[in-house]
C-alpha cells in the first residue's frame, strides 16, 4: 500500500519475518469451513486523540481491557481481534468469546473453527462437589469438585453417560478451560477431598484423560488443548508395556 500521510511515493510490500519480530500474530481470514467477516484492530478499542472514550470502549469488560495491555506493542496496522462465521450445513466451535478470535502477546493466537453439523460433537461438563459445602459459592453454583463429563451431538443429545474425568498429566489451564465452559473465568487442578469421594461411589466409566492445555483462555476443543479417550490411552499404554518387555 502507499503511505497516504507522505508525498513522497513510499509504497509498503508485504514481508515474512518471524511472529515476534512482525508484531502480530496474523489472524486468518479463513478457518476450517468459514471465514472472518469483520476485523478490529486497536484503534477501533483505544481512546481517541482527544482523550474520549470510543463507545465500545465503554462496553469492553475486564478480559478485553487485560487483552489490551498485552496488544501495546504489537503493529498498530494488523488486527487484533476478528469474528468468524461457518458457511452453511457447519456448526462452530466457539472460543470463550463465541464466535470471535484474538491474538496473544507470544504472537499465538486463539480462533474458532466450524465442523459439518453430521460430525459434530460437544462435551458437557459439570463439577460433583460430594455433598461438600464449602464448594458452593454465595449464588449456589458448585465451584470445585470432581469432573464429570457427557458427549452430546449438535442437537444436544447425550452420546455417552457422564463419566469421570482423569487428572493424570491435566494441567490448572486444563481445568480453566472447563471452568469456563461453567461461567467461570479461571480454575485450578485441587486434591480431591474426603467429602468429594462421596461422588466416586457411583459407578462410572472414565472418558477422558492426559487433558491439558498452553494458555489459560481456552475451551476445551480448542487447538491449543489436548485429551484422549481413556480406553484408548489404556490401549496405547498397553501396546507400549508389550514392545518394552518384547524387547
């Protein structure tokens, strides 16, 4: 493009240079089965040059206003956050801001992505508190517990029974990741108490273990977390413990 504040011909080239020295994380115009149809950019979230506040300003809560420390020194000329939307016949998987994405101040970033409605899947969680009252808050929602998980289709149909979730190699940005999915902002991994085993007393399968994610503003489907079914990480374990003594 060419600099329309100057008279002097300067014309700007793209250029391919590493995330932290290009000062932006490139946020996609594209995603799996959709698009980005508005980009802002921190002009369109900062004060203006007379000191006023924008209007959406003014309507940013506190996540965006941290964002917006991490995003000082990044290229005042890139996007810094995009709302994406899935072509027809896809169901999206929302970040823990619905459909938009952002950057990070490392130059990663978080997006949703969309995924034809026949292979869709979601994962409800709820925390088992065992009866325990120090687990409650003053609203009534049980804030710490075990976890329990239920596979539901796109019409929110249980393909699977709730089912105990394993903690092993989970990580507190894991357990944030499902806090928010409870309209939590944040979590933390805790020992399960004496009380909470009342819950273990039902019998129940295992769904998912080795759950953990990099950055504590995820969900659980985004690409920046990891699981694995328990009976197939019990598989893998098994065919490891076979080659180690075949050898």
């Amino acid at each position: 493009f060419c600099d329309e504040d100057t008279t002097s011909g300067v014309t700007y080239f793209p250029e391919c240079k590493s995330r932290e020295e290009a000062g932006h994380c490139g946020l996609p115009n594209y995603i799996e089965n959709g698009q980005a149809v508005e980009f802002m950019f921190k002009k369109d979230m900062m004060m203006d040059n007379n000191g006023d506040d924008k209007e959406n300003m003014a309507e940013m809560d506190d996540w965006m206003k941290d964002k917006m420390k991490d995003w000082e020194m990044m290229d005042d000329m890139m996007p810094m956050v995009a709302k994406y939307e899935c072509e027809q016949g896809n169901v999206m998987r929302h970040t823990m801001k619905e459909q938009m994405g952002w950057c990070r101040k490392d130059g990663s970033f978080e997006i949703p992505f969309c995924v034809p409605r026949e292979d869709y899947n979601d994962v409800k969680f709820q925390l088992h508190n065992g009866g325990n009252k120090k687990m409650v808050n003053k609203e009534g929602r049980v804030f710490g517990g075990v976890v329990l998980s239920m596979t539901v289709n796109a019409d929110g149909e249980p393909t699977t029974d709730w089912q105990y979730g394993c903690n092993d190699r989970s990580n507190d940005y894991a357990a944030g990741a499902i806090c928010r999915t409870l309209g939590f902002m944040h979590g933390a991994r805790i020992p399960v108490l004496k009380s909470m085993a009342k819950s273990l007393e039902v019998e129940r399968e295992f769904g998912w273990t080795h759950f953990s994610c990099d950055y504590d503003d995820t969900l659980p489907y985004s690409h920046h977390c990891k699981g694995a079914l328990f009976d197939d990480a019990m598989d893998q374990m098994a065919q490891r413990l076979s080659a180690s003594t075949s050898t």
